[in-house]
C-alpha cells in the first residue's frame, strides 16, 4: 500500500515548510528547497529532520 494521495497533499517539509513530492522509487519524500529526502517505511513516512537523507546536486 502506497501513501495516498489525500496525505501527500498535507504533508510539508518540515524543517522548511515547502512542498515535498514522492520520488521516483516511491520510498522517499522529497523537499528540493532543503535537498532532503525523508524515508518512508511500512507505508509511514518518517518526517525527523535528523534522520532525512541529503541529496546531492546533480
């Protein structure tokens, strides 16, 4: 079971707020502003800054 919809639309980055989207894999949110990527796991996404997983540019 994948994050529905209705729950993407009101989840926000929370360090800064912004929009975040479900990457390609469907395992992570991601914020583009703060370059972060928060995991989901068992269909639960784990919105802690401290444990989000920086992106690199490309």
């Amino acid at each position: 079971m994948a994050i529905s919809k209705e729950l993407l639309d009101i989840l926000a980055c929370p360090k800064c707020k912004g929009d975040i989207y479900l990457n390609e894999a469907e395992n992570g949110l991601i914020c583009d502003k703060c370059r972060l990527e928060y995991e989901i796991r068992d269909d639960i996404p784990i919105m802690l800054i401290d444990e989000a997983k920086v992106l690199e540019d490309s």
